[in-house]
C-alpha cells in the first residue's frame, strides 16, 4: 500500500562493502532511502525504508521517536521494511523520527548517521467517539471487538443505540463523521472537566478523555435531548435517558425571524438575564428578568415567557414557554445537550 502524498528521501548513494583480512568481520555501508506518511494514522505503517541490498527487519535497531512511541520492524520485501506503532498514537500531536542516513550491517545492523522526519496525526473521530460512549457522554455504547490492553486502547469494535430516541436525531449519527451527536457529547466532557468548550478534541482534551476512560470517571448525568415540534399545536419534548420525561405548548419564531430548523448543542445558560434586540418594524426591545434560559444557536435560546397563549409562533427566533415549564426544562438542559428544532 503506497503512502498518499508521502515524502520520500534519498540518503546514500553508494554501496560500499569493506573486506578486512582474511576471517575479520564484512560491513556493507547502503544505500537507504525513506518514505514518510505526511498524516499519521493508526491503521497504517509510520514510515517505509528501502535498501540498496537485501537487508533483515531483525537485524535493526530500534526506531528512535519524540515523543516516545513503541514501534516495530516489518519485512515486506527483500529489502524493503516498515516501521509500525505497537502503542496508541496520540492525536493531534507531531511525532519526529531519527531515520538512518547511512546504515552499516553485518549479523546486525547500526545506524551511522541521522536524519530527523516529521509527521503529524490528525483528529481520530472513531476513537473520540470510542471513548466518549465508554464515559456515557454518547447515547450509545461501544462494545470492543478484541480485548483491550487498557480501558482506552482504541480497538475495533461496534456501536449500538442505548436508548430509544426519535429519528429526527438518531438518523444524524455516524461512525467516524463529525456529527452534531459526537459535538454535543464532546461539548458535555469539555464543560464538566472545566476546559474550554470548543467542541474540537485538542490535545488537552485529548488527554483528558484518555485519562476519564482510564480512572472510570463516567458521565454522572443522564443523557438529556430536546426536540421542539413546529407542527401546530408547537411543542416541547424532553428526553431524559431515552424516555418522554416533560412536553409543554411553545412559541417559536414568526417571520421575517423564524426559528431555524436544525439539531444544535446547548452553549450557554442563565438562571436570568436581559434579552435586547430589534423588532422586524425597527423599534428595540430590552426585556430584564427572561428567566430559566438555555442559547443553542446565535440568539435562539430556550426560555420562560409570558405570553397569553403557546403553542403557535409568536417570538422573534427563540423558543418561548410559560415560566413554570421553563423552570421544569432548565436543570436537563446542561451545556452540550442537544437540541433539535424540526417541522
């Protein structure tokens, strides 16, 4: 299998066998070059060497890597070896690799002299969301496929839905996509391990969801969902692990401001705050004391409002109810859940 878009370099150009006397030991200096894969990944091989000469994967020493990272030889032609990871790659993180610029073998082989490669790996969805179902962040649960050295080792293996929850949500999910499902989860360990909440898995989130899998610190909450209908009557649908747990009438957003529709992580809560803005006609509104609020996308937030009927759109994006509903809703609606606005 070729690298795609890999880097190869030339480091030797001669084949120099050297003969002592007669019964003294025979070194052969070769020729080596070496193919980098720009983009680390798990599944494939760190680097390639091809020699000038037949050469053995047993006779090399081993491959020096920063950050360390165990590493083994492969055989794959006469004389061709691959170097491949026997340790979990770290996402995110670039790795340098002291690669031979000119080798010496006889029973064994030493490298002469250096040259350093360098190769970064991307993000690895399938292991962000191996782990963030492990910690019950995710509505579903990952079942290994082979044993695990470690709680966090990334192994093959399957996904399955824990709960019983509508397809307008269930249908947005996919193994190995960056999913408005993987967001929201990933948005919900970010803020209850007090990291900035992004929604990316950088290398401090990284190590902290590696660290949660390994100590068993498990999502303590359930798994929360909101889905509002735009049907008329318009409602409100809790989710608390997979069941109905509260329905409520609701105003949604009239035109020209409607309520976009969509699937949408929760990012920010107040127990109260002031709502100000401007009306389609031009006129400003500044309302202080808008209570029981959570924002899932721009302006568009859950909230207590009094109005003298629900269930038909009144607001101008946001998702209104009566105070006591509001109240009901609020403490399920922590940063990450998610939220789905659908007609």
């Amino acid at each position: 299998m070729a690298f795609v878009g890999a880097l190869t370099l030339v480091l030797a150009t001669s084949l120099l066998p050297t003969l002592a006397s007669s019964g003294a030991t025979i070194y052969r200096v070769s020729r080596v070059s070496v193919t980098v894969s720009p983009s680390l990944s798990t599944n494939l091989p760190l680097l390639r060497l091809h020699f000038s000469v037949p050469t053995k994967a047993t006779s090399l020493p081993p491959l020096v890597t920063k950050p360390a990272l165990s590493t083994t030889w492969q055989q794959i032609g006469p004389n061709d070896v691959q170097a491949v990871a026997t340790s979990s790659l770290k996402p995110l993180t670039s790795y340098a690799f002291r690669t031979p610029a000119t080798m010496r073998c006889a029973k064994t082989c030493s490298f002469l002299s250096y040259t350093t490669s360098v190769a970064s790996v991307s993000t690895n969805l399938v292991w962000e969301a191996q782990l963030l179902a492990e910690l019950n962040y995710l509505p579903l649960t990952f079942t290994p496929g082979t044993p695990q050295s470690s709680p966090s080792e990334q192994v093959n293996g399957t996904f399955s839905w824990a709960y019983n929850l509508p397809s307008v949500l269930t249908s947005q999910w996919s193994v190995g996509s960056d999913n408005v499902i993987l967001r929201g989860a990933l948005d919900t360990f970010q803020s209850q391990s007090n990291i900035p909440v992004t929604g990316e898995a950088d290398p401090t989130t990284w190590s902290d969801l590696l660290a949660a899998v390994n100590a068993n610190h498990v999502d303590p909450a359930t798994y929360n969902y909101v889905a509002v209908s735009e049907q008329l009557p318009e409602t409100l649908t809790l989710y608390v692990a997979g069941k109905v747990k509260f329905t409520t009438l609701v105003n949604t957003g009239i035109e020209p401001v409607p309520t976009e529709l969509g699937t949408y992580p929760v990012y920010e809560r107040f127990v109260s705050t002031t709502m100000s803005g401007v009306n389609p006609d031009g006129t400003t509104y500044h309302d202080p004391d808008i209570p029981w609020v959570s924002y899932f996308n721009g302006g568009d937030a859950l909230h207590g409002f009094i109005r003298s009927s629900y269930g038909f759109p009144q607001s101008l994006g946001c998702v209104e109810m009566p105070f006591s509903s509001a109240q009901t809703v609020f403490p399920y609606t922590p940063i990450g859940t998610l939220v789905t606005v659908h007609d």
